[in-house]
C-alpha cells in the first residue's frame, strides 16, 4: 500500500463508519495521546524504565499504526498529500545532512 493509497483508504473509512473527521485540534490532541501511549511502550521496553505486567500486553506496531491513522486523517483534513510531502522531506533531510551525520563523532 502506498502512503497516497492509505490517506484514500482512511478517508473512506471516516466517510462510511465515522461520520465525519474530529476537528484538526481534536486530533492534535488524539495524535500527542496516541504518541504518548507509543512512547511509554519503547520507554518501558526499550528503556530504562521497568516494564509492568500491564505494559507486556501492548503491541507496539498497533500503536505506531494508531499514530499513523491520526497523522493522516490530519493530513486528510488539511489538505496534505503526504507522499508529497515526505518526499520533499527526504530531499531536505538529503541535501542539508548529507555529511552531517558521517562526521559526526558520537556515532562511532
């Protein structure tokens, strides 16, 4: 699946079982709860930080895809074409890092 074929996917989805998208803020706030369940998960697994019995039971991929689904019912509803938008990105990252990171010395 593409990222232009997901944005379709999610906004006929809203369309037929959601009634409509929440307001951009709503979904600010849904995106920063949904990352925030995310990063407890790496932060207990992946971290320092001990891992309850509770904590086991998470699926870290679901969670990331819940991320996904918010970012792009945002994009969605402002008129984002993500996969645009991340290729831009990718040449912004490309053109101002492309040494950056090499010569970096922490990561050796």
């Amino acid at each position: 699946m593409t990222i232009h074929q997901a944005q379709q996917q999610v906004d006929a989805w809203i369309k037929k079982h959601g009634v409509r998208y929440f307001n951009e803020l709503t979904n600010m706030a849904l995106l920063t709860e949904e990352v925030g369940e995310l990063a407890r998960i790496i932060a207990r697994r992946y971290g320092e930080q001990s891992e309850k019995d509770s904590d086991k039971e998470k699926n870290l991929a679901d969670e990331m895809a819940d991320v996904l689904w918010v970012l792009i019912c945002l994009a969605n509803q402002t008129g984002v074409d993500l996969t645009e938008a991340f290729q831009k990105n990718m040449e912004k990252k490309t053109l101002r890092d492309i040494a950056r990171h090499q010569q970096n010395p922490k990561l050796k």
